[in-house]
C-alpha cells in the first residue's frame, strides 16, 4: 500500500504547479538545480508547520521572497495538498500560504478531509479558518490532529552529505540520543548500539550489508565510553586484526553506506523515506546493491529518492522513475511509467537511455 498517495506543490521555490501520483520506490533523476532538492524541501516545510514552527522556517530561508516562485511579485500564494491512501480511507491535509508586507506568509487556508469510518459516521472536513502565522492543528479533533500530526512526523528525511573529518557523525554523541536515526546520521554509534541491544537481528542485518561492499568489515565495537558513560563512540574492528577502529578510519563513502543500512534496516520503518543522492561516495557495486535494498525495502515502506547515479537507475522499473527537467523557469516531474520505453527497454537499461538523452534529465 502507499503511504501517500498524492503529493500537489504549487508556488514553492522552482515548483509552479505540479502534482506527483507516487508508487512505493520512486526515484527522481535529473540535472542539478532541476529541482529535486526543492521538492524534498516541501517535507521540510509540512514538518515545520506541523511543529508549530512555520515562521522560524521562513526566517531562516531568508523571507518569504525566497521560498515563493519567483518571489510574491510573480507568486501570491503557496499551495501543499496531500493525500493519504489508507485502506479504502483517502484522508487529505491542504495547506494554502500567502505572503505579507513583512515578507512571511500566514495561513490563507487550511484544512483536513478524513475519512475514517472507524471513528466518523461520516467523512469530516475540518478548516481551521485562515490569517494565522501558524497551524491551528491544535484546534482539529483530538483524532484528527493525532493523525496528521502522526502522518508528518513518519516522513523521514536523510541526507549523508557531510562525512568530513570534522563532521559530527564521526564524533562522540550522547548515548541517550537513540530514539531515531537523525537526518544527518550525527547519533549513527548511539542507535546502532540501541539496535545491537534490542534488535539483534536488525543490528547484524546491518553488519552484513556493509561486509558485502566492505568484505575487509568485521564487526562493530559498540559501548558507553570508559571516560565518560553517558558518551559513545561508533567503533569497529576488521577481519584481520582485533584492533578498535574509529570512525575517523573509515572512508567516506563507506561511512554514508552505514548510515544508508541502517535506515533500511531499521525495526521500524517510516512510512515514508527520503533519501537526497544516497550514492554520493560509493563504488559502483555498492551502488547495485544499495538499488537492491531500495527494492527490497520498498515492499515495506515507500521511498522517495534523488540520484545522479546512472548505475543506480539501471537497476530500476520505469515505474520508479521520474525525470526531473526546469523548463520555462519552473521544475517539470515526469513519471516514465507513462512513457512507451518498450522499444528502448528491449536493447538498454533506464539508466543507459537517460545517459543517452532519450528522456530528458540531461543539462
């Protein structure tokens, strides 16, 4: 089943108007500054809302100005209309943004359709009226908002980017920070150590995965630091020496695919996961077998992806694709399950067919 069924932007950054019907395992492809970022950032924006924390949100991408289409001059309004597929429930959450002459925005309107017999008679539409600066979820039934609320915060963005030597997921973390795996994988030791001690099968699901592309990986060394308990430090050994290795041992590349198995090995899955460009740093057959767990996982939960990695999307369906163009100054999405590939299909794989600018992606 999927979790979100339909995601519609209208007037964010360099999204128009455009509307996403998603399958389980969807990968967006494209040339840089296409917006594929931009549309992970609508996430971003819906958790901030749901947070209570809108106009921080705004603050700190500098203003409404730059988080309208082209500014308010061109844009009068931001529009995120979601729809949550639930069984044969379809609950909707719509949200509609208007900029004011202290360049934030406020509620022009939102509301929740929902549908749950189970606790309604009938459907329910609620709207909680517009001029606030931020959302009156807090005034929808206890139901309605536990379920928005519950629906938001089980869409999970990751982005691995920052593996440096000084990044904060090589350093010690609070070994009490293990509730979740953060976005930027900065508490990687604290909730591998979490899962080693109560989810043994997901923890050494996790140890396979990383000797297949690392064969040379033993096994984690995972504790309270002997200094400081409340502290851990993410430790490993390797296959010919029992030395403890830190995290500062490992490679780039290797690091970010940690942080990749354990998010798609994690006892609890999100209902929806983002991954931003999750190939950044790997070797081509690790890149395969990370295409592999995208699959697999996908069965479970549905994940939304961005890659520049033609090896990857040579692993996929068309049904998994979508091409990202900026045409006119605005962000295109095109789904290529509604694409005729079959001809090209017979001869070449996804990713060759995009290499050779055949569907668009290209700069």
């Amino acid at each position: 089943m999927r979790y979100l069924e339909t995601l519609t932007v209208k007037g964010f950054l360099s999204i128009r108007n455009k509307t996403l019907n998603l399958a389980r395992l969807n990968v967006l492809i494209g040339a840089n500054g296409a917006g594929k970022s931009n549309l992970f950032q609508v996430f971003h924006l819906l958790q901030n809302i749901a947070a209570g924390k809108l106009q921080l949100y705004i603050g700190k991408k500098g203003g409404a100005d730059q988080i309208l289409h082209y500014g308010s001059r061109q844009t009068t309004a931001l529009e995120v209309n979601l729809v949550f597929k639930e069984g044969s429930h379809v609950n909707k959450y719509m949200v509609r943004l208007v900029p004011t002459d202290r360049d934030t925005l406020v509620f022009e309107k939102e509301a929740v359709i929902f549908q749950n017999t189970q606790e309604f008679q009938t459907p329910v539409k609620q709207s909680f009226g517009s001029g606030h600066a931020e959302s009156q979820l807090n005034d929808a039934s206890r139901v309605i908002s536990k379920w928005l609320r519950t629906r938001l915060n089980n869409i999970h963005v990751y982005q691995f980017n920052d593996t440096g030597p000084t990044s904060r997921i090589r350093k010690s973390c609070d070994i009490e920070d293990n509730r979740t795996l953060h976005h930027d994988g900065r508490n990687l030791s604290a909730y591998l150590y979490l899962l080693e001690q109560n989810f043994p099968s997901n923890f050494k699901r996790i140890e396979r995965a990383v000797r297949r592309i690392a064969p040379f990986f033993d096994t984690f060394c995972l504790g309270p630091s002997r200094l400081n308990p409340k502290v851990i430090q993410l430790e490993w050994t390797d296959i010919h020496n029992e030395t403890h290795f830190g995290a500062s041992a490992l490679p780039d590349g290797l690091l970010r695919f940690i942080c990749l198995a354990t998010v798609l090995n994690q006892p609890h899955l999100p209902a929806l996961v983002v991954l931003d460009e999750p190939e950044l740093g790997l070797h081509p057959a690790a890149i395969t077998y990370l295409a592999e767990l995208l699959r697999t996982r996908a069965q479970e939960c549905q994940i939304l992806a961005a890659t520049q990695s033609v090896t990857l999307v040579n692993q996929l369906e068309p049904d998994n694709v979508w091409v990202t163009d900026r045409e006119g100054g605005e962000s295109t999405f095109k789904h290529l399950a509604d694409e005729n590939l079959d001809p090209w299909l017979e001869a070449y794989a996804i990713g060759d067919i995009w290499e050779k600018n055949l569907i668009g992606g290209r700069p």
